[in-house]
C-alpha cells in the first residue's frame, strides 16, 4: 500500500514539472534603446534604467571619482552611422562603450573602444577613444528612472542629456556635413542626368537655410518653380529667399501667388505662414 501510494506522489510530481512554467518578472532595471536620426545618419544608444526606490543616489549608490558603467546590468553602447565629433575628437562610425567618472562638480564621460563594461573591473583606461569634462547641473524636478535623451537636435549638433534624480549631465555631439552635402549638391545639380528630376529644391532649402549664397538659392527656387509650376510651398520659400535680399515687392508679390495655390490646394497652413510673411514684410515698411 505505501509503496502504491509513493508511486502515486511521484507520479504526480512529475506531471505537475512537465507542466511547471518558468517564473517571469519585471526587470529591476529594464533595457531601453532609443534612436536619432542626426546629420546625414542617425546615433543609437542601449542601456539598462536603474530605479532610485528611496535610495541616494549621487555620491552613493553612483559613487564618486569612480568609474560607472552609466546604467545597470548590461553596458551601455553608443552606436554612431556615421563620423562623429565628441571633445573635439573625430570619432569614425561604429559602436563604442560608454562609462563616467562622475564627482559633485565634474564628471568625466568616456568613449571606449569596450563593449562589455558591466562592472569598474572590466575597464581599461588604454582603450578610451575620447574623454570629455562635464558639470553636472541640478532641476527641481527629479527622475526616479535613470534616463538618458537626446536634446537640443540641429543640423549638425546634439547633446545626449544623462539624469538621474535631480542630477543631469551632457554630452555635446557634433557632425560635419556641410561638406558631405555640399559634394552631393555639386554632383546632383552640375552633373548629367533628367533637368525635370534635379533636385533644385532641397540645394535651394540648403543653401537658404545656412546662410550660403541666397542669389544661388533664387536661381535654383526658380527652376524647382519651372518643374512644378504648382508647388506653393516652392513658392512660399523663394518669398522668404526673396525677402532675405531686400527684394520686398518681388517677395510679397510671391507670396500672394503662393497663396492663391494653396488655397487651390485647400492648405490652410501654408495660406497662414505667406500671410504672416507678408505681414512681416509691410511692417518693415
């Protein structure tokens, strides 16, 4: 009898691991990717977000004059599509680790050539590719995530912004691609091919855009006009390349026919921005 009655428990047991589930939580610390399109590419960046829970955090739980792996778990790894400028230091598309030494009134924030840096021992200072110096500012508003973003995006600039409790911290990121863009111009516009498909509009937008040679700019808004006779927001920008050489009359003069497209195109917005333009224009007087 005892022995039916163990057969039975075992038998039992083992059914009840055949269909035992494994026990999923949620991270303490969960993996965040996030994604910029930045110059003519974009930066990706991974890491793992620690929680305060009621715990200090500066100083102490992020010690000082120490290295960080700048997150939690995993390292964290900063992707760049294309060549970046960081202190003042050319850093060539690619991944690249990123930890800190963070102190009271200045961290250091390093590129590393190391992807696998999830503790201080696993750093070696010989495979830094950039440092850069940054004071740490204080908000009113504290983060119980640690959360990096990326801020203050133009063109050819950015900052990665780093804060945890009421602490932040930036890393300002550069890119040349005036270069890149002007090289694509001079071959796009100068060389062979279909003059209904040159991209007279976008070089035109660039050239307006970046304060470089406005003449160049009406004379390629001109032929983007001739592609698409129809296209007031052509229009609208060759007015404010217009009103930018002092030419008024001519300015508002194009504005007046870009509305009267986009009304035919029933674009309120753009009807607006050629009003406004023209508004502008006439209290200039």
């Amino acid at each position: 009898m005892r022995k039916t009655i163990n057969v039975f428990a075992f038998t039992l047991l083992t059914a009840f691991a055949g269909y035992a589930q494994p026990l999923k939580t949620p991270a303490p610390s969960p993996t965040q990717t996030i994604k910029q399109d930045f110059g003519l590419s974009s930066i990706e960046l991974s890491y793992s977000r620690p929680q305060m829970k009621g715990r200090k955090i500066m100083g102490d739980l992020v010690p000082y004059k120490k290295v960080w792996r700048t997150g939690a778990n995993q390292a964290t790894v900063l992707t760049f599509g294309d060549d970046v400028i960081i202190g003042g230091t050319k850093v060539p598309a690619g991944k690249y680790g990123l930890v800190s030494i963070p102190d009271a009134t200045n961290w250091v924030l390093i590129l590393t050539k190391q992807l696998d840096i999830t503790s201080p021992a696993a750093y070696k200072q010989e495979n830094d590719v950039v440092r850069v110096n940054a004071k740490p500012r204080l908000v009113a508003t504290a983060a119980q995530s640690f959360t990096f973003q990326f801020a203050n995006v133009q063109s050819s600039s950015c900052e990665l912004q780093l804060q945890w409790d009421k602490t932040v911290v930036t890393l300002p990121i550069k890119t040349d691609i005036d270069s890149k863009i002007m090289a694509q111009i001079e071959t796009s516009i100068n060389g062979d091919g279909d003059e209904a498909k040159k991209p007279y509009f976008n070089a035109a937008m660039y050239f307006l855009d970046n304060g470089k040679d406005l003449n160049k700019a009406l004379e390629w808004f001109n032929k983007a006009e001739a592609q698409n006779p129809k296209a007031f927001w052509v229009l609208h920008n060759k007015a404010n390349c217009l009103a930018k050489l002092g030419k008024k009359a001519d300015a508002i003069a194009t504005a007046n026919k870009s509305i009267e497209l986009a009304k035919e195109a029933k674009n309120d917005d753009y009807v607006s921005l050629n009003q406004k333009l023209i508004a502008r224009l006439n209290a200039k007087g």
